[in-house]
C-alpha cells in the first residue's frame, strides 16, 4: 500500500501536461519554472524550425533571387549618325538581352532630336515599341505621324506621349550615345507624362508623383540617365 | 443556416442517401460513360482540328496582333472596353480579385438554407447573369477584329482607300464596321450620311482635335481614302 | 448488396451456423457410409485453386493494409435518390486532368525548355515523332475541354446548391481549383514559344504588374528579370510541370476525400421525409386529448399507423415505401 501512494506521487511528480513544476517533483524548490518536459518542447520546436529553415530558405531566396539581381549594362551599335534624321523614326533591331537568340531581341524606332520640340539636335531618341498599357507591340504609322497599338486601341504621338486609349503614361524609350560616329543604345528607361526620365516601369504602371511609391522601382532595373 | 436548419438538412439527407443506389455499379456506369465521351471528344477535336504551330516568336515584330487564349477573352474584353488609363488597375487587378472572392467566399454570405433553384431568386439570377456576361463577353472579344483590316467587301476601286484607311491606324480611334474602337473618334460606318465627301477630306488634311493630321501622306493617298470613306452609308 | 463471402479473407469469415448444408467448413453429409464424399479429379483440385487466386491475394494484401474495408466503402457507399447525370461533370473533369497529364508526359519527353531551342523541339515532336502531332492535340484540346469541364461542374455545383452546409470547405478547395488550372493553362500556353504564346504571355504577365505596390515584384518573379530573359521559359516550365501540379493533385486528393466522406447532395427539387413540427404537436395534442389511450404514451413524433391524422400518416407511409 505504501509503495501504491509512492507510485502515486511520482506518477504526479513529473509535472502538468503543460510542463508546469509541481511541489512533489523530487528537487523542486521555490520560484522554480523550467522542468524537462519544457525543455525538450522547445528544443523539439526550436531545432525542427531551424531544419525546416535549412530546406525553405535557400528553396525561397532561388525563386525570388531573380527580383534583386541586376544585369551589366550593354550598349549596342545600330547605325552611323547619317542614317537618323529628325523628321521620322527609323526602326532598329537590337539584342536586349544576352544569350537567347531571338528571342532577347528588339525594336526600338530611333530619330535625331528636334529642335522644334525643343529637343537637343545632338541627342538621339530611341522609343520603345512596347505598349505602356500591357506590352503589346506598338507600331510608327507615318503617315499620321503616331504610333498604334493593336491590343486594346493604344494611340501615341510624334514623341510617345498618349493621346488616345488605355495607355497609361508615354512610350518608354532607350538610352542613347554617339560613339565614333556611330548611334548606340543602351538601357532602357521610362518616361513621366511630361517625358522626364524614371528608371524603368512594367507597363500598365503610372510614373510621376506618388505613383512613383505606388509603384516602387525594383532592384533589377538600371537606373534613370 | 442556423443549427436547426442544419440538422433539419443532415436527417434529411440521411433519409435520401438510404432510399439511393450504391455507387458502384450504378453511378460509376454513368462516370464512365461521360469519362468516354470526353475521350472521344478531346480525340476528335485532335484529329479534325490538329495542332499546328504558329510562327516562331518575334519581339521585334511590329505588326502582330496579340490575343490570349479562348478562355482569357472575357478578361480581354473587359481590358479592350475600359479606355481611360486611371481605370486600367481596376479593370487588370480590380475586376478579377473581386470576381475571385465573390467565388471564393461565396458559401459565407449565402446564408439561405434552401436549395432549389426556384427558391433562391437572388442566387439564381446572380448566377444566370454572371453566365450570360461572360459568354457575351468571350463572343465579343472573339469577334474583335484586328486593329489593321477593314473587313468589309468594297468595289474594287475603292479598295485602295479601304487599305491606306486600315492600315494608317484610323482604327485606333474610330469604328468601322467590326473593326476598329469606339472611341475617343466618332463611328465611321455611316459617316458618309452625316457629312459630305468635302468634310471628310478637310478632316483628313488638318485633324480635328485631338486627331492627327494626314496632310502629309501623298495627294492620291489622301483622296482614295475619302473615296472610301463617302462610300460608308 | 451483400458482400460475397469469397472476397473475405477466411479468418475473417463468419463460421457456418450448425447444419448448414454445402459451404460451411465443418458440415459433414447426413450418412457417411451410403454416401462417401466424391473424390476430385488432381486437375480439377488445381483448377479450383486457380480461380481462387485472385481472391487469395487480395486477401494477402487486405490483411496487411486494411484496403478492403476502404475499397468497399468507398465503392458500395450510397448515392442519394435522384442523382442524375449532372453529377458525372466532376469526374469527367478529373478525367481530363488525368489526359492531361498523361499526354504532358509524354510531351516532356520530347520538350526542351530553352528559349532557343523550345520552338524547334515541338517542330521536331509535331512533324518527326510518331504520333507526336496527335498528342500535342490531345493536349491542347484537352486543356480547352478540361476549362469548360470544370466551368461546367462548379455551375452544377452553384445551381444545385451543393456548396452550403456542410460542404462549404470543399467549394472553395474547388475555388483553389479552378484558378490553378487557369494558371495551368497561361503557364503551359507560353511553352511552344510561338508568337501567340509569347505575347500573351507578355500581355499576362504586365497585367500581373499593375497590382499597386506588390505586382512590379510579381511580375519580376514571374519573368526572372526586369525583362523577358532566359530564366523565364524554364521558371513557366517549372510551374507547369511541377509546382502546380503538385498543388493540384494534393487538392484534388482532398477534394475527393471531403466528396466520399460527406456525400455528394441529392439534386434540390427531390424531398425527403421532412419531420414536420406542426404534426408532432397534432399528435401530441391527439394523445394528450386521450382518444386512444395507449396512444398518448408515443405521441413523440414516431411514425404509427393509427396516428391523429390518418390522411398525414398515410402520405408519411408512402415516402417510406419509396
């Protein structure tokens, strides 16, 4: 009979489910808070997290590695100053990302800058043919002098700003230089509705303002010339 | 629902599945009828219909005119129609996350015990117009024509009208026929009743508005297609 | 339907009742001596073991993973009265998820996802491989048949108002369903690398980019880069090979559980026997009246033949009989 109440207590000794100390674990003293049960709850939790980390995080930080890292910069020849005037766009294929063939092509539609527009006639603009509405490919009607869009009725003018449809801001346009005579371009960069330059927006992205926080510029992007 | 609704639904679905059949054979027979009929269609549309691959892709292309697949053509309606950029967010994520959480929660508001089509007006309805929206909408993104053809049968002289007009981008602001968009022009497809073939050219050479000026296109240019324009009526 | 006793591993069966004639183990014949027990023939001992075979293995295997109880349940459970062929639409949905898989198979096979190298390996599986332009239809017109199919099935599901009490968790896993296999559909749409694909794929993937604040960084994600790059035609593979089909095979497995376990739903226009209260309280005003004395003690709401109202139970007896 004593030894059933001895059981007894050491059935009760080892502490509440909780791993809450009780006054009949042997070794307990006054203001005592941690027993096994406790410790090896949160080791178990704590080393099983840690394991769980080894195996998502390195498996997350892959798939969103893409969004930090950024590309060098690549400047493309496509043409001697001669061949780009003022008055019309000529379009040009330029690789715009390395090592996929043709599919890292594109177009960019290039003219001298315009005095008229109050353009510096030294500088050269490339304009994109990507829609800032949803990326379509855009195309230079000359003899309206703008530029349509076939997906959703998209309508710029002479310079790429909007002037009918869906798009939301002007065409984003290229970087450009003249080197030894001979037209190059660059990184590519967007436009506020009054054409001052941004780094680089999706489209369907407003620019300018509080936009510009809205729709935070991303690692990936060069910067803004 | 309340809990006395719910038990009332539980015994009474307890009283229909014992008055049913087993599964097996009888509505497994059915599955699979149904499951050979879906093999036999999806079979047939591969044989007759085929897969042939388009040309290879070109992001340098400027004369391509992207469509999505069949299933994504309400959205690309939806996406077509909305014409002022501030309201392009709503119609690309608004429009879409709405329609997904009214799917989603749709058990969570529905608080209606009953189930019978003809006692839940307010569901039927929602559901009937929703299918009806949709449907309308895929037909119409379908059927909209590219941005670059007038499909319109036209005498053969004033068939080179038609072409400089579709292909000098007046269908990016105006409607002809089934081509071209409704807006910010006026619809061209009757044009010829409202005003004179001299108003059309005057439009043509200085641009009204916000419309851009054709003067610099070639004299013969310009009057073929205000030929084909005073034909419209 | 009872089950055959054959498919019953044989300790598990029943043992024959005493005097029972033929099957039981231990019945022996009325008179030994005037009517021995025929000898069998070796081959016909064979033959009977042979076609016992099956059954034997199933029953090897029954006692090691408890399959039968599962199998059967799942099989011989019942369907509610009324179930019609609106309800074979979820099946056949299943079923052109599993075409589709089974031809995306065979199609990997044959696939490359480079974005240099993709649009010459379908060339090379349409017009070489044997049989190759038939399953790239098959695929393709499967993935058309499956988005009407489960349109189709989820506009069942919403008329017959199969989503309420208590199968609301299964609507929305089907929910889940329907835009993973939209998802299936964008991703698997821009693996051919043709003009069509790759702009559609474009346009999709800027819509995703004008979300405020976080869809420049979707959109990144999606593409692997600012631009259209070479990570990106093997990130959509990735998806519509691996990710998402793991996704849906795993919610399929348990949309299928919540189907067996709760039971698909009678079609809305058939009734049970609805326990009506106004009858109770007839009946229990019958029996507290004292017209058949007996009868006052199960006036509980208990079906009975000399109820209160003889029209009512009539009726009441008929849907029983059903």
């Amino acid at each position: 009979m004593a030894d059933d109440t001895g059981d007894k207590e050491k059935q009760g000794a080892v502490g509440t489910p909780h791993g809450q100390p009780t006054p009949e674990a042997p070794g307990y003293f006054e203001g005592e808070s941690m027993t096994r049960r406790r410790v090896f709850t949160v080791a178990a939790q704590g080393v099983g997290g840690l394991a769980g980390m080894a195996i998502a995080l390195p498996a997350i930080g892959f798939a969103v590695a893409p969004i930090f890292s950024r590309e060098d910069e690549t400047w493309e020849g496509v043409g001697p100053v001669a061949d780009f005037d003022a008055a019309t766009y000529k379009p040009v294929v330029f690789t715009i990302v390395e090592d996929i063939g043709e599919a890292g092509k594109t177009l960019a539609y290039v003219r001298k800058g315009d005095e008229k527009l109050e353009e510096d006639p030294g500088e050269y603009i490339a304009i994109s043919t990507r829609c800032a509405h949803l990326g379509c490919p855009v195309r230079y009607v000359e003899a309206a002098g703008n530029f349509i869009c076939p997906c959703h009725g998209g309508v710029y003018d002479f310079q790429g700003k909007v002037i009918g449809g869906p798009p939301v801001r002007p065409l984003d346009r290229f970087q450009t230089r003249v080197t030894n005579g001979k037209v190059e371009l660059g990184p590519r960069y967007s436009v506020t509705s009054q054409l001052e330059p941004v780094r680089t927006r999706d489209p369907g992205e407003f620019t300018g303002g509080i936009w510009e926080y809205l729709y935070p510029p991303r690692p990936s992007t060069p910067p803004a010339p | 629902m309340n809990s006395r609704d719910k038990e009332q639904y539980l015994q009474e679905y307890e009283v229909l599945k014992k008055k049913g059949k087993p599964f097996f054979p009888y509505a497994v027979m059915k599955d699979s009828v149904m499951m050979l009929v879906v093999a036999i269609v999806i079979v047939v549309m591969a044989l007759v219909l085929g897969a042939e691959q388009g040309p290879k892709a070109d992001p340098t292309t400027t004369t391509y005119v992207p469509r999505p697949e069949w299933y994504f053509f309400f959205l690309f309606e939806v996406l077509r129609v909305i014409k002022p950029p501030e309201l392009v967010p709503i119609a690309t994520i608004g429009i879409p996350t709405i329609a997904m959480m009214l799917l989603l929660l749709l058990p969570f508001y529905d608080r209606n015990p009953e189930r019978a089509p003809q006692r839940r007006p307010i569901a039927t309805t929602a559901g009937c117009l929703t299918i009806v929206a949709m449907a309308y909408l895929t037909y119409l993104g379908a059927s909209a024509g590219a941005p670059d053809k007038i499909e319109m049968e036209v005498a053969a002289e004033y068939e080179e009208g038609k072409q400089f007009v579709a292909q000098s981008g007046c269908l990016a602001c105006h409607k002809i026929g089934e081509n071209g968009n409704d807006g910010p022009g006026p619809e061209l497809t009757e044009i010829a009743q409202q005003i004179p073939r001299a108003a059309i050219y005057r439009s043509l050479q200085i641009g009204p508005g916000i419309m851009p000026s054709y003067a610099d296109a070639r004299p013969n240019e310009i009057n073929a297609a205000a030929d084909f324009l005073a034909t419209l009526d | 339907m009872k089950f055959p006793d054959q498919l019953i591993p044989a300790p598990l069966r029943k043992p024959a009742k005493p005097g029972q004639n033929g099957h039981g183990n231990g019945s022996a014949p009325a008179n030994l001596k005037d009517s021995p027990p025929e000898r069998q023939a070796d081959s016909q001992k064979l033959l009977d073991k042979a076609k016992e075979a099956p059954i034997d293995v199933a029953g090897w295997v029954d006692q090691r993973t408890g399959a039968t109880s599962f199998v059967t349940g799942m099989l011989y459970r019942k369907v509610p009265k009324g179930t019609n062929w609106f309800y074979t639409l979820g099946s056949a949905t299943l079923f052109a998820f599993a075409m589709q898989a089974l031809t995306g198979v065979f199609l990997s096979m044959y696939y490359t996802p480079s974005p240099v190298e993709a649009y010459g390996s379908i060339t090379h599986l349409t017009n070489d491989v044997f049989l190759g332009e038939f399953v790239r239809g098959t695929h393709k017109w499967g993935a058309s048949v499956m988005t009407i199919l489960i349109f189709l099935h989820m506009g069942r599901v919403f008329f017959f108002g199969a989503y309420k009490y208590p199968r609301e968790l299964n609507w929305v896993i089907g929910v889940v369903l329907l835009i993973l296999t939209l998802v299936m559909g964008f991703t698997g749409y821009l693996l051919p690398f043709d003009q069509r694909s790759f702009w559609a794929t474009v346009v999709g993937v800027n819509i995703n980019g004008t979300g405020p604040v976080v869809g420049p960084y979707l959109s990144d994600f999606l593409r692997a880069g600012a631009e259209f790059g070479p990570s990106t035609l093997s990130r959509f593979y990735a998806i519509h090979m691996l990710l998402v089909p793991g996704l849906m095979i795993a919610l399929i497995g348990a949309h299928m559980y919540l189907v067996v376990k709760l039971g698909t739903t009678a079609p809305p226009w058939v009734r049970g026997a609805k326990p009506k209260p106004s009858r109770t309280v007839e009946r229990v005003n019958a029996g507290a009246n004292g017209r058949n004395g007996h009868n006052g003690a199960s006036a509980n709401g208990h079906s009975r033949v000399n109820g209160g109202n003889g029209r009512r139970v009539g009726k009441d007896d008929e849907s029983q009989r059903e």
